[in-house]
C-alpha cells in the first residue's frame, strides 16, 4: 500500500463507521425507550430508566436526549421516521397503484412485531400528547403527514380509475385516515379480535369499497 | 299526619335522598378525576391528587377507591356508562333506522364538550391499558360492547334496506368500529381539522356508503 492511500484511508475511513454507529446506536437506544414505554407506560420512561435499559450511564445518554420531553420527543420522532421509511420503499417497489397503496398504508399497521412496538409506543404518545404540548406539536405533525397521504391515495386510486370519479376526495381521505387509526389501535388493543390477516382484509376492503358505484 | 304515616315517611324517605346523593357524589367525584387526568395525565391521577381535587379528605374517598388502580377503573367504568345511556336514549327516540344508529354512534365521538372529556379519558386509559392488565380487561370488554354495536348497526341496516343485503355483515362491523374509533382519536387530537360538524358528515357518509352497489 503507497503511504498517500494509507493516509488517505485512514482520513477517510473513521466517518464511515462513525455515521454507521452513530445510527446503530440512535436505534439501540430508541428500542430500549420503546421497551421501557411498551413495558412501563410513558411516565416511567425516565432519562434514568433509560440508561439503565440501555445499560449505558446517564451522561452518555446527555448527547441524544437532557430531559424526559426530549426522549419522548426521540422516541416519538423514531416511529414516524421508520414509518415514512419503509413507506417510501414499499411504493418504490412498484406494482399495480391499488396493490401499492394498499402495501404503503399498511406499513403504519401492526402487522409484525416491529410494527406493534411502533403502534404501541404511537398510541402511548398520542395520549401523552393531550397534556404534553411539546409533544403535542409532533404528534400533529405525523398526524397531519397521514392524513395528507390518505387524502393523497385516495386522488391516486380515482386518478388511476380504481376509485369512483365523483368522490368527495377531502372526505375520504378524512374516512380512511380514520379507518387506517382506528384498525391500528383495535389491533394493538385487541389483537386475537383482530390478528394482521384480518386487518389487511378490512383495509383492502375499504379501498376496494371506493370503487362501488352509488 | 298520622303517626303510622309520619313512621312510614320517616322509615321510607331517607332512602330517596340518599340514592340521588351517592349518583351526584359518585358524578362529582368521576368528574374530579377526569379534570386531573385531562389536565395532568394518568400518572398524575392519584387517589392523592384526586382527593385534592374534589376538595375532599383521603379518608372520604375510600367509600370510592382505595388505589390509583381503582380510581382509572371507576374513571373509564363512568365513560362507557355515560355513553352507554345517551347512546340507549337516542335509541329510544325513535325516527328512521339510518339516522337513529348514527344519533346513537354520535354519542360515542367528541361533538360536545361533555364526550369530548369522556374521549379524552377514554384515550389516555386506552393506551393505559396497555401497561396495566387489571384495566385491560375493561378497556377490552367496553370495546367488545361498541364492537358488537357496529355490527348490530350493520345488520340493522342490511334489514331495514339501508345498506347492501350482501355485505360481509362482520368485516362491515369491524370497518364501522374502525371509522368510529379512528374519528374519534382524530376530533380529540386534530379538533381544528376535524370539528363536530364534519365529524358527523365523515360518519354519515360511511353509513351511506354502505348502500352503495358494487
């Protein structure tokens, strides 16, 4: 190896780790504030809590979050990102626009063990948010981001022909932002009611519904 | 008056009081509870807390609930009662089936100030519930009971003509429960974008596109 490509490497290669550790670590820590939440409730998951959790000390913990809002905040900021992640590769993946929709949509659902944590911990910080106004402030934006991508599947679906052309587009988008909640709730709350091959189905039955004619 | 009169009265009239005044107190109290829980969330709801609240002693309280444990399950029992009462008198006023199931769902969503109190208390003990198992089990017979009334709606529609004769009478339940939960999770967190009059309209129009033709 010449001494410049040695050099060279040696300035270049600590960042790399460094982004990919940085980013390990963010979701270690943000799946142990999950833990503490899904196990404890919201209350307990104290910065304290936390490290113990995560088994590193409390000063560690000072780069990612100070105080009990900022982990909220964290953990809250953690299950909408994923979310919009994996959102973003199931509509990359193509296919017809219904089938794709529908796969978009139930990336917010519990349907898998990730997904239950991500809804439950939503479902804690959502409550929260009613006497939490910094978190508050998240909540309505996830919240908004949904109900403007509801809105924006149900134009898509009329767009492609799937949906009725005469929708009330805002209103169903209101409609099935709704029924896209209120199955992610019923089926952290009541999941052998109803398990993830029964929520896929009322879903894909509400999307199929838009295209009965009146 | 006759003395055996005067007896009778004396024997018989304290009953009659008494019974308004535990429903009053038992109100009263309910209500305390759901100030502290709505201003301070469910952790801060201790029987302590509430005592202050109420502007009462500890000692009295105890005729009510001992531990925080029964002070949330005396809090959300009070909510599925109020709900469960307005919800049979709008049954009982009568008037065509479409409209009267949806006067009697109305009743479980946020469209006043008084069930928008019982919204925000039945969330924050919703997602409660899924840390505490003893209000678990009554978080889940409460959304059992609203569960079987959507489909009841259903099928009652699908008799009266209303709705389609060959709908999937339980995925419609489940769909319907979905709506009305999702709307009311929506009305408590986004009230400025979801206000009681389009509220209403979302869950009116769910009811009407049940008679859609496929």
């Amino acid at each position: 190896m010449l001494p410049n490509a040695k050099v060279a490497r040696l300035c270049y290669k600590p960042s790399v780790p460094k982004l990919v550790d940085a980013e390990r670590r963010r979701r270690e820590l943000a799946e142990a504030v999950w833990r503490v939440i899904r196990r404890d409730g919201v209350a307990a998951a104290s910065v304290r809590a936390v490290a113990r959790e995560a088994g590193t000390s409390m000063g560690a913990l000072r780069h990612w979050f100070a105080t009990q809002d900022e982990l909220l905040h964290f953990a809250m900021t953690l299950v909408v990102e994923r979310a919009r992640a994996r959102g973003q590769a199931a509509a990359a993946a193509g296919g017809p626009p219904a089938a794709r929709l529908l796969r978009v949509l139930e990336e917010t659902l519990p349907l898998d063990e990730e997904r239950r944590a991500e809804t439950e911990v939503w479902l804690a910080l959502t409550a929260r948010a009613l006497v939490d106004p910094a978190l508050a402030e998240l909540r309505d934006r996830s919240a908004a981001e949904l109900h403007a991508f509801c809105t924006q599947v149900v134009r898509a679906l009329v767009d492609e022909g799937v949906a009725r052309a005469d929708l009330d587009v805002d209103l169903e988008g209101e409609r099935l932002h709704a029924v896209v909640d209120g199955l992610a709730v019923h089926a952290v709350t009541r999941p052998s009611a109803l398990p993830p091959a029964r929520t896929r189905e009322v879903l894909a039955a509400h999307l199929a519904a838009l295209g009965d004619t009146p």
